[in-house]
C-alpha cells in the first residue's frame, strides 16, 4: 500500500534495486547443443535447440536425400523468452563473442542461415 503524504498525495512506494545473479550447482540441467534456431511472435522470441549428429548413419543419408536435404533432428530443448530480456542477451553474448575472439582468435562460421 502506498504511504500517503500529511497533505493526502499518495508518495511511491518505496523502492529496491535488484540485480539477478543465477547460482550453477550439481543439480542444474546441463546439455550440448550445436545447432539452434529463433524465431519470434508478438509475446516472446524462442530458441529451439538441438543436437546435430557428428556422424551421419546409411539411413539418415537417404532420409535426408528423401526430404530434399532436410535433417530433420528431433529439438531437445525450447527456450521462450520476453521480448524485454533480448536486448541485454544481444550484448552479453557479443561481449561473450568478443572476449573469446580477443583469447582464442576468430569464430569460423560454416554456414548462417536466416
């Protein structure tokens, strides 16, 4: 509830500055991806992950020569986020980028896509 001022004007309810900070243990999900895509809607942007084979089987080769040169991979995780967390996530993972390349040189990029 709002204080009020001796005058009856509402005043702000007092404020806290919070900054996150997320805790990693033993029990937090971990899993590799290597491919992923995003796409967007008018509530969130998602990032659906996935895990590309490094090796590709006889029968996939010919399933993928079936779909036209589609692999298609089962996702294994969805990420759905609010439109106010992306730009932060923008220059966290450019900074991120940034840093790597200054350490270990630059990022080969294979192929983008859109």
């Amino acid at each position: 509830m709002r204080a009020k001022a001796s005058k009856g004007v509402e005043q702000p309810p007092n404020t806290l500055a919070v900054r996150p900070a997320l805790d990693i243990s033993d029990a937090t999900f971990v899993t590799y991806m290597n491919y992923a895509e995003v796409v967007q809607s008018m509530n969130e942007f998602t990032i659906v992950c996935g895990r590309l084979p490094t090796k590709l089987s006889a029968t996939q080769r010919d399933e993928i020569v079936e779909a036209g040169g589609a692999l298609r991979v089962e996702a294994s995780v969805q990420l759905l986020l609010p439109a106010t967390v992306i730009p932060g996530l923008i220059r966290a993972l450019s900074a991120q980028k940034d840093a790597y390349e200054t350490e270990y040189g630059p990022i080969y990029e294979a192929s983008s896509s859109t």
